[in-house]
C-alpha cells in the first residue's frame, strides 16, 4: 500500500472512529497522541529526577538506604494524574500506564543520577491480585519507560508473598505494619551486584517500597533506586 493510500485510510478510519484525548476528550490529530497539549500542560511536573535530597528521597531518610529516588509528577485528588491512574489501574486502560511510563523514561534519560541503572524491577503485586487486574500495572510502567530509556526488565526476581489490602485509607503506621513480610527474592543471582531501579505508580509513605527494597538490599552488591509516576504531598 503506497502513502497516498495509507493517509487516506487512516483519514477515512479518524472519521468513523476519533482518537481523543484521555483528559478531556477532545480529538486528537495523531493516532500515537495520548493527550492534547492543553491537557500535558496539565500535568505537575516535579523535575525530582535532576534533584538530589528531593522530597521523595527524604521519605527514605534512615529507612532503607536508596542510592536516588525520584516522581515525574504531584499527585492531588481529584486531578488530571488521578484519573490517569484509576485508569491504569481500574479500567484496564494499558496504554495510561504506557504513556506515563514513557514520560518517567524522558525524565530519567535527562538526569545523570540513574545513569548507571542495570535493572528495572516493577513492585511485585501478589499473584492473585495480579490475576484480578490481569496486568500489573508497575509493569506496564517499566514498558513505557524502556520504550526512550532502555533497560532491561526483571518481573520474576522478587514476589509478594502475602495477599495485603488496598492501602489507600490506612494511615503510615498501618501501612507500615501492613508491609511487614510481605516481599522475597526468588533469584538472587539475577540481581546480586546490580544497581536495581524498583518502579511503582505512586509514593505516598513509601512503606511498600522500602519493605520491597529492603529484600533486595540483602542480597549482595545490589544498589538501588526508587522511582513511580506521582508523589503525594
């Protein structure tokens, strides 16, 4: 099929079935467009991922030692980035968590700091909540992120042993216990002297994070990284 033919299919296919945006659900000129420019601009970049000593690094101040941790953007209620994530994570909208994660990766692609990563990691769901959703969602991140930032992606080195409750209104001593146990390397050999990057969708007390990060952290020469797609502040 020559140009001429596949502009003008893709015209006659815009015009039965519009690409809109996800914010705001106006038309969109381009098929590989998420959201529209008014709706980008929307989005609370923090620019952590150039910062050190950034808010979310402190989060893990004498909890776990992190090597660098970062979020591309604010999360708010009720908020564009919200609504990006319910998304990903409740209406089995992928390409949210592919479109964020290809922002996480512009952001980490400009900073020197998590040059040297070896690794992704996506924080582990449990098996059955991964089931339910039928993705996990730190995954498709990691995928996004890898598409202008290239690393490789190890989704079988650590597992969630223990089946936890959503955390969303428990408080950080709550979320803390929730945690306890609840991570185990499986592979050690594939991370034992790598610089790890864990990915997850949003940081709030970091609890699960460090309780993720804190297994690796046993295993030999492993450094590690934190970053996710929001930070609540």
């Amino acid at each position: 099929m020559n140009a001429f033919a596949n502009k003008y299919l893709s015209s006659l296919l815009h015009l039965f079935y519009p690409h809109t945006c996800e914010g705001c659900g106006s038309d969109l000129l381009y098929d590989h467009q998420f959201l529209c420019a008014r709706c980008m601009h929307q989005l609370p970049v923090t620019g952590f991922f150039a910062k050190a000593g950034n808010p979310v690094e402190k989060i893990f101040y004498g909890r776990v030692p992190i090597k660098q941790a970062a979020a591309a953007f604010y999360f708010t209620k009720s908020s564009l980035l919200q609504h990006l994530l319910v998304q990903l994570k409740y209406k089995n909208n992928k390409e949210a968590g592919y479109f964020l994660g290809r922002m996480m990766g512009h952001a980490l692609a400009a900073s020197e700091r998590f040059a040297d990563t070896d690794v992704m990691v996506p924080l582990p769901l449990h098996p059955k909540k991964e089931f339910m959703r039928g993705y996990n969602q730190a995954a498709l991140l990691c995928e996004g992120i890898a598409e202008v930032w290239p690393k490789p992606i190890l989704t079988n080195a650590v597992t969630r042993t223990r089946f936890t409750e959503t955390q969303t209104h428990q408080n950080r001593l709550s979320r803390w216990q929730n945690m306890e146990e609840v991570f185990a390397v499986t592979q050690p050999k594939l991370l034992t002297h790598k610089e790890i990057l864990l990915v997850d969708d949003v940081i709030t007390t970091g609890a699960t994070l460090e309780a993720c990060g804190a297994s690796m952290l046993e295993v030999e020469g492993v450094e590690l990284g934190v970053v996710a797609a929001g930070y609540t502040f």
